[in-house]
C-alpha cells in the first residue's frame, strides 16, 4: 500500500495560514512596543529581538546553548518514549497489567517534572544524568497516556481473527496491533517532544551552566529582556521544527490514516 503522492504546491498552500497568524503577532508586537503604553526595557521590539539573537549567534553562545539543550531533550525523550509506548502497549493490550499499572501512573501524572527538581538534585546531583531523568519521566507518562487510549481501543475481534487464522504473537502485534495503533503512537510523539521541551527548561533551571533555560535565567537576572525574548523565540521556534519533523515522518509511514 502506498501513500497517494500530494499535488505541487500542496504543501506551500498549507503555509498561508500559519504565515499569516505569524504576520498578524508579528504586526500587533511591533506597534505595542513602539507605541509607548509598554516601558522600552520589558518589551523591546522585533527588531531589537533579533538584534539580540544575532548578537548570540556571533559571539557563539547561541550554538552552545542550543547544543547543550539538544542534547538533553533529545537523551531524555528517546528514553522516555522508548519505556513510555512499551509500557503503553503492555498495558494497552493486557488488561491485568493495566488494573496493575494504571493507578500508579496515574498518581504519578498530576506531579510535574519542576516539582522533582529538588529530588533529582538530591539523588543525582546538577550532572546531566538528573535532567536527562527528569525529562524521560515527563516524556514517559505523556507518552504513555497516548499509546495507551489507543492500543485500548484496537477491535478485539481483529486480534482474535487473526489468531484464529493462526498468527502468531509477533504477526499479530506487527500485522494488526502496530497499524492500528500507530496513529495514537504518532501523536504520543509529537506531544511527547513539546512535553519534553517542558520539562528541559525546569531541569536547567534547576542547575546547569548552558543550555537555553539557562541562559533565560542568567538574562532575566540583568534584566536583558530583549535576551530573554531571543531565547524564548529560539525554544518556540524549535518546538515548531521538531513537530513538523514527527509530522513528516508520520505522513510518510502512517500514510493509511486520515488524521
């Protein structure tokens, strides 16, 4: 089965809107900053943004940071993902482990990642091995939640059709459970890495000497608010990226469902 290739021009078209509410935010933050009902110094303009960002970028802590948060984003969201849709489908699938698991996560759930700053603190010191934690842990239980509802809800008559006709386990988990589910599994994802993103800026605001939290919070100490603003337009900009990425990726192989 092959996915029906898009028209030209397709995929720019589906650009206009998003270019346009990005033009109408970018039109309204200039005139609010230039037209003096907001102090110069805590909200400076586009232009004044960028100036900053550009300032950044040459001296090279914009690379540095960037880097150093990747890095932690990254190690803590595969391996959240990786335990999150296993755990997932276990417990998707299996109903006794489901009764088993499902109350713990979901006293786990309501707790938030900056909430454990200090614990993981304590337990592993201001390494990256606690923020790399902290940011599996938040990645894990989103992640879970998702694949969960939709292991959950693949027919029981399809996995009892197939072992009827004779397939094994692993047909039937890669033949009929995989398919059926991928669709939660990719929206686990994505909302996995902007949950990650979340938890990135609580684990560098509780101790690390780079990374793009951090370098919020040594900005927000001096007051450069038009530092503050770049930082915040780089994590906005690469949660963006990182979604259309996963959403690329899942056109190309979950192309059989609709959404």
């Amino acid at each position: 089965m092959h996915a029906t290739p898009s028209p030209p021009g397709r995929g720019l078209a589906g650009l206009g809107p998003a270019l346009g509410a990005a033009g109408v935010v970018l039109a309204l933050w200039y005139l609010l900053a230039h037209s003096g009902g907001v102090a110069p110094g805590l909200l400076p303009t586009p232009g004044a943004t960028m100036a900053a960002l550009a300032d950044s970028a040459r001296s090279g802590t914009l690379a540095t940071d960037l880097g150093a948060s990747l890095a932690r984003a990254g190690q803590g969201f595969a391996l959240g993902a990786v335990i999150g849709s296993a755990l997932g489908f276990t417990t998707g699938y299996l109903p006794k482990v489901s009764a088993a698991v499902t109350p713990v996560i979901s006293f786990l759930r309501p707790i938030p990642a900056i909430a454990l700053v200090p614990l993981a603190t304590a337990w592993f010191g201001i390494g990256e091995s606690a923020k790399r934690l902290l940011i599996a842990y938040a990645v894990l239980l989103a992640v879970w939640l998702y694949v969960h509802d939709g292991v959950s809800r693949v027919p029981v008559s399809h996995l009892r059709a197939a072992r009827s006709l004779g397939a094994p386990l692993h047909r039937r988990f890669t033949e009929v459970l995989l398919p059926a589910a991928a669709p939660a599994l990719l929206a686990a994802l994505r909302y996995g890495a902007s949950v990650a993103l979340l938890a990135l800026v609580a684990a560098e605001l509780g101790g690390a000497d780079s990374g793009l939290a951090y370098r919020l919070q040594v900005d927000g100490q001096f007051l450069r608010v038009d530092r503050m603003f770049a930082g915040l337009l780089v994590l906005g900009l690469l949660g963006v990226a990182v979604d259309l990425v996963l959403a690329a990726v899942g056109r190309r192989f979950v192309h059989w469902s609709a959404s």
